[in-house]
C-alpha cells in the first residue's frame, strides 16, 4: 500500500517473502474539484487478533475496522458474514480462513461504510487482493457492489485490474499453487443520482483462503454552478496539490548479511531525469524512516538503489520493507 502527502511525498511500495517483481500497487487518484479518501493497510498491528479474532476467523468483531492511512477521514471496515467454517480476520493481511480444499469456497463478506462527499460524483474503490485457486472475490456474486443510502445502486462500474504479479508458492492441499497478487479499479460514475447521497457502502465476498491486503476509496466532486456574480463574491480559486511523477518497484534482490550490515538492492522505474531521496521503514506502525540522504536521479527511467543498515536485518527485511521517496 502507498499513499502520496502533499505534493513532495510518496511511499512507494513493500515487499514480502516470496516476492518477485513487486511494485506499487494502489494509485493516488485525483480530481479536478474537491476530493476525500479513505485507506486500509490490514496488519495486526493496526487491528490486533485480540480485537477481531484469529484462525479460522469465527469471531464476531466488536468493533469495526476504521480506516487507518494518513489523511482517511473516518471510513470504516466492518464483517458482514463468515464464510464455510471460517471468515475474515487480520494477520499479515486481511485473511478469509477456513479449512476448504475446494475452489470457490465463500469465505466471507465485508463492507466499507465512507461518509459522503457533499458534491460526490464520482466513486473510485482500489483493493490490494491475493488468490486462492485460482479466484479472489467470490463467484458469482462476490465482485465489490455499491450501495447508495443503504439501497444497491444500479449503476454499474468501470473496472480493470490494474497490477498482477506472483507473489509466493503455497501447498493448501499438499500441491503447490502460485499466488497471484491483483489490484482491481472499481469506478462508479454517481452523478446521475437524483436524490441526496447520505451514506456511501462498498459490499465484497472473497474467497476462502484470499486475502486482502489493502483497500482504498476516493470520492471527487464538481464544484457546483456559480451564482450570479452581482449578488454574490466569486468563490477564490483554489489550486489542488499535484501528485509528484510516479515512482514504481521493478525488482528486489536478496536480502544480505556481511561485515556486520544487512543490504538489499531495489531497481525502480519512474520518469526520466527526476530526482529523489529514497527511505526505507520496515513497518508502517513506525514513524521512524531511515535514508542515506543521498540524492539519487532515475537518469534515463529506470535505476537501481542499494539500502544499508548497520546490524542483523535479515528475518524484518525478508518478511516485508517499506519504501518512499522525496520528490525533488
């Protein structure tokens, strides 16, 4: 999961054991007029197993799931229903447990809730999901639906998968299958509503053993007609921040250990000729982000950074590694 702050930042991707060719996944999207978003990175860090259960996921949570990227403003995650003998609970990511072999096993249902944009027209949902068989939402009913004031909408939405890599190689029945790691788009376009939208609700089923690893949704608004400028002052202008050049993870290499430093080399991919200083941190629950400082340019696009740290870093860096980078 990666996020964009004010114009200068972005937090470009993480990678896990097993890994190949991963990249940053969920985009910044941006309006021309007013905008919101709401964010979930799901580890058990942000949302404990004390809270919300663990395997194979049965439990009833408490409470919801409130959306925990920087600048979200209060959406929430909540668990609609289990699934066969199992449901959704945070580990590593958002895993939907049971102890099917089959294909296509429901694993669960979820729904975001996101307080509305007063002028929203259009609605744009990305999730960060991984594959169980094959599969990741629940067929044939389970791709995410949208509802309006608490009715299921008829609008139907744009979609793509935007990202696709394997991940990792699993046994679930004694055979090994490859994980895939897909980032579908959902886009509603609401500006046909008659009536005024008062609740805004994402409702998904996933497969048993998918996972979701992170979930965004952005709301953007048209500025409303200008009255007559006789009787009223002209709205000022307001100019809406600029999302830096992208910036994307090619490849990782092996994580390393010698002379007492742990090292591992990253190729990015972003515009020519742009200039960043990369930080790595190895969980978001830390505020603490290490750099070298040193000002590294993407010379013709593509470019290759090696990160160093004193110490035995082997088992955080191997199991996951965040990046950003400021932009210059």
């Amino acid at each position: 999961m990666f996020f964009a702050s004010f114009t200068r930042w972005i937090l470009c991707g993480l990678f896990a054991l097993g890994v190949h060719e991963g990249f940053c996944q969920i985009q910044p999207v941006t309006f021309s007029g007013p905008q919101v978003t709401d964010g979930w990175i799901i580890d058990f860090i942000s949302y404990p197993q004390t809270i919300f259960g663990t395997f194979p996921g049965i439990k009833t949570w408490p409470q919801p799931m409130v959306a925990n990227v920087p600048g979200s403003q209060g959406g929430t995650l909540t668990k609609v229903s289990n699934g066969l003998g199992g449901g959704p609970y945070p580990g590593d990511h958002l895993y939907f447990g049971g102890y099917s072999t089959n294909t296509n096993t429901f694993g669960g249902t979820i729904k975001l809730s996101i307080p509305p944009l007063s002028s929203v027209k259009t609605i744009v949902l990305q999730v960060q999901i991984t594959e169980a068989y094959g599969l990741d939402f629940y067929q044939p009913s389970g791709a995410p639906g949208l509802l309006i004031n608490s009715i299921t909408a008829s609008i139907l939405p744009s979609v793509s998968r935007t990202q696709h890599e394997w991940i990792d190689t699993v046994a679930y029945t004694g055979a090994l299958e490859d994980l895939y790691l897909n980032t579908y788009r959902y886009e509603w376009d609401v500006a046909s509503v008659q009536q005024v939208i008062s609740s805004i609700e994402i409702q998904m089923s996933v497969v048993q053993h998918g996972q979701i690893y992170a979930l965004q949704v952005d709301q953007g608004g048209i500025t409303p007609d200008p009255v007559t400028p006789d009787t009223v002052t002209p709205d000022p202008v307001i100019t809406y921040p600029t999302y830096p050049p992208p910036l994307k993870i090619i490849s990782v290499g092996p994580v390393s250990y010698q002379d007492n430093a742990s090292s591992v080399s990253v190729t990015f991919e972003g515009e020519s000729r742009t200039n960043y200083i990369l930080e790595y941190n190895e969980g978001l629950a830390s505020s603490t982000w290490s750099s070298d400082e040193e000002l590294v340019s993407t010379e013709d696009g593509t470019f290759t950074h090696k990160f160093q740290a004193a110490g035995d870093h082997q088992a955080a860096w191997k199991r996951q590694l965040f990046f950003r980078a400021r932009w210059y």
